[in-house]
C-alpha cells in the first residue's frame, strides 16, 4: 500500500524537524511533472522558506575521471566528523534523459556518507530536460536548508551547460582538475576554470606528486591571464588526496574564507539574489514554452510547420512566428 499523501503543512513540519523520510518525498514531489504534485510542491516550499538561505552552497564539478564521488566522500567525511556539520549531496545530471541511467551509484561509491545519519546523498531526476533538471535540483536545495543541513554540495554528473547551471545556483564554484589529463581537455577547461572560485588538483598520490605540483604551477600561470574573479577573491588552486586526506582541510579553510570574505564585501549576497532572479526568469520562460506546446491549437499545426522546416520550405524564425500567431 502506497504511503498516504502528506498536506502541505505535514510535508513541511517533518522537513523542519529534519525528518529524512519526509525530505526525500518531499524532494520527489517537487521532481515530480504532474500539476497537481507541483501545485502542493510550491505550497510546501512557501510555508519552509523562512528557514532556507542559511546553508553553504558549493558546487563541484569535474573532467571525467577527475574522481569526484571519492572526494566527495572524503571532504563530506570531513565536515561530519571534524567540524560537526550537517551534509546533502545532490546532482545535476542532464545526460540521464538519454540513456535513462541515473547517480544512484554514487551512493555505492559514496559508501561512509550514504550510511551516515547527518548526510543526505539525492540524484537528480533520472530523466527530463536540463531545464527541468535544474528547477528540481534548486528546489531539493531550498528543502535540504529547511531540513537543517549546513553544507550542500551541488555535483554535475553531466558535462558541458550543467557547470553553468551549477555555477548558477551554488555560493562557491569548485573545479576537479587531474594531472597530466592532455591537450584535449584545454577548450572545455578554459570556460570552466574563468567560472571556477578554487581549483584541486586531485589524486596528488601514489607517486603523482610531481606531476601533480607541476599541474599546479601551470594553473596558476594560466590564471593569472584571466580577469579578476568579480568576488574580488584570488582563484587558489590546491593539490588533494581523497586517499590520504592531502588538502582536504586546507580545502575548507578556503571555502570558508571565501565565504566570510564576500559576506563582508557584499558579493556574498548580491550572487544570491542574482540566481533568484535568474531563477525566476528561467521559471517563466519555462512556464510559457509549457504553455505554447499545451495549447491545442499549436498540437495541431506544429507537425506540418516541423515537416516545411525540414524541408527547406520554410525558414525556422518564420515558421516560429506564424506557430507564435505573429508575423513574420
């Protein structure tokens, strides 16, 4: 028998109290498509609002095999154990709509933090449009602050526009960097790293060392060329060990120095309000291309609209204009 449905006001008492079970049907309820589902989601998230804002966001992403659930796993361990706080963990993942595949490995690889009580470990959807990805994501935050959690780790487990996302939701920006990981990687690394408040160098160990300190000192050079971060903050780049716990308190000290930093210089809370703000512009654009491809007179002419564009009889811009109701 299926649990019985939680009001609005159920929903966000267990939350406050910290209630695990209550925050992750919480969570899938605002993943959730259905109208009615969103419609309680959004009356739950306005009565648990007056207690988000208060944790730290921080965002982590990582070229791949850069071995972001093991760091996670060491730096969350850290938190919990060392400094007492309370952690979530949750994901951006827009690749999980083709193949349908989803992060619930990360809780295997993630093993200390997925049996820890004062850690929360959520994949994103395991399906959708990054938009709706995002929204789902930005939402399980807020409910994650209302639940008590000091710290919040935002990870892409996608590549490409989900580090921009992520950027755009999260109060500190983290890059995974690997050692000696090639040419290759130096158009995707360039975007990312101007975008990035610290970078690691990970898996400085077992005889990487050098190459690790060398991969560092070319960081460094290369972001120097960059303008100044508009925190006013300097990008550090550090070298970590998940293995033998390398940087890893160093890693926080940062964090926190960052944040404490761009409180006082007021940074800290003008990014905040520029994500709600984006926030809340994404939200309406995703509201009326929802609404366009509702309405039933737009079901019925995008077929032969779609077909003339295909075809080459009909430029895109116009056929959107006619589909619109404007002229072109």
């Amino acid at each position: 028998m299926p649990p019985k449905r939680l009001s609005a006001p159920e929903y966000a008492t267990g939350i406050l109290a910290g209630s695990r079970t209550v925050l992750g049907r919480a969570i899938t309820l605002v993943e959730s498509t259905l109208p009615a589902d969103q419609a309680l989601a959004q009356e739950v998230l306005q009565a648990v609002l007056p207690q988000t804002g208060r944790s730290l966001r921080v965002g982590i992403t990582g070229v791949p095999g850069v071995g972001k659930s093991t760091f996670i796993e060491a730096l969350g361990r850290y938190l919990v154990e060392t400094k007492g706080l309370k952690l979530a963990v949750l994901a951006v993942d827009p690749s999980s709509q083709r193949g349908g595949g989803s992060i619930l490995g990360d809780k295997t690889r993630m093993p200390w933090l997925a049996a820890e009580p004062a850690a929360f470990i959520r994949p994103s959807p395991s399906a959708g449009s990054l938009g709706g990805v995002a929204r789902a994501t930005r939402e399980a935050l807020l409910l994650c602050e209302a639940a008590g959690h000091d710290v919040i780790f935002v990870e892409t487990v996608g590549v490409g526009q989900s580090e921009t996302t992520v950027h755009g939701m999260v109060d500190f920006f983290l890059l995974l960097m690997l050692a000696g990981a090639g040419d290759e990687l130096q158009g995707l690394k360039r975007g990312i790293m101007e975008m990035a408040d610290a970078l690691c160098i990970t898996k400085a160990d077992h005889g990487n060392e050098l190459a690790a300190r060398r991969a560092r000192l070319d960081y460094q050079n290369a972001l120097h060329l960059f303008p100044p971060a508009p925190s006013g903050q300097v990008q550090p780049v550090l070298l970590t060990s998940a293995v033998s716990g390398l940087g890893i308190a160093e890693l926080w000290t940062v964090v926190e120095t960052y944040a404490e930093a761009t409180r006082q210089n007021g940074y800290f809370e003008q990014r905040r309000q520029e994500q709600q703000l984006q926030w809340l512009h994404q939200s309406i654009a995703q509201a009326l291309e929802s609404r366009f491809y509702a309405d039933a007179a737009v079901r019925e002419r995008l077929p032969a609209v779609r077909a003339a564009v295909a075809a080459g009889q009909i430029t895109p811009m116009a056929a959107a204009a006619e589909l619109l109701g404007t002229k072109a």
